[in-house]
C-alpha cells in the first residue's frame, strides 16, 4: 500500500525533470495592439486626411518617442466603396494597458466638449464615428 504514493511521487518528478527549458512557458506580452477606425463623411476622405496629418500624425509620434506606444500604421482605402462612410484605420501597438487606458481617458469628446479647439471640433465634424478595438493578431509568413 506504500508503493502508491510514492509512485505517484516518482512520476511526478520523472514529468518536472524531463522539461526542457524550451518548453517553459513565454512570459505574457505586456502591450496591446488597438485598432482604432474613424468612419469619416463621404467627400470629407482628403480634408481629413490632412487633418489627422497635422494633428494626429505629431501626437502619435511624440507617443512613440515617450515610448508610450511600439509602433503604429495607418490605413486606408484607395477606392471608395460609395456608401455613405469612408473608414480609415490606425493600428497602435500601445507598450501597456496603463498607456491606453491613460490616452483613452484623456481623449476630449469630441461631439460635446464646449471648449475644443477649432482643429478639434473640424475632426468631430467630419468623424460620424470612431471605434477602438483591441485585437489579437497574429502574422503568418513574415520576413
């Protein structure tokens, strides 16, 4: 009756050794990739495309050099589908929820906000809607 124990002991030591240091599990990224859409007036596309190169393109930059966020990309579309809505994408891959969540709650609203600056009540006109969403992504055949 003895012999059970210290089997199941055995096997359990037998399992922990045979582990190779590279099957530990990776440590959990800190940062968080959002995709952050602006659904933009149909016939607005360029005057907010200037816009957000003036405004947000700066503000983006100095995150990244803060080293607030990774990386960022922008995109859009090169032909517009003829709906009432032209969408324009901004991946951010931010270094930390803290450094999201922190932009997030800074964000003046935009539709609301009685004191915006011109730039900033501009950009709300021509946004019908905008949308974070935090996204998992995975890349397949990279260089």
């Amino acid at each position: 009756m003895n012999r059970f124990p210290v089997s199941c002991f055995a096997i359990t030591l037998l399992l922990l050794s045979s582990r190779s240091p590279a099957q530990e599990v990776a440590a959990k990224p800190t940062g968080i990739v959002v995709e952050r859409t602006f659904w933009v007036k149909a016939g607005k596309e360029k005057q907010f495309a200037t816009l957000f190169e003036r405004t947000q393109l700066p503000r983006l930059k100095a995150l990244l050099g803060d080293h607030q966020i990774t990386a960022f990309s922008t995109a859009s579309p090169l032909i517009h589908t003829g709906n009432d809505q032209w969408a324009f994408r901004v991946k951010i891959n931010w270094a930390s929820w803290e450094a999201f969540t922190r932009d997030a709650s800074a964000r003046p609203d935009q539709k609301s906000n009685p004191t915006l600056t011109y730039e900033q009540a501009l950009f709300g006109d021509l946004v019908i809607d905008r949308k974070d969403t935090v996204i998992q992504e995975d890349t397949y055949g990279a260089n």
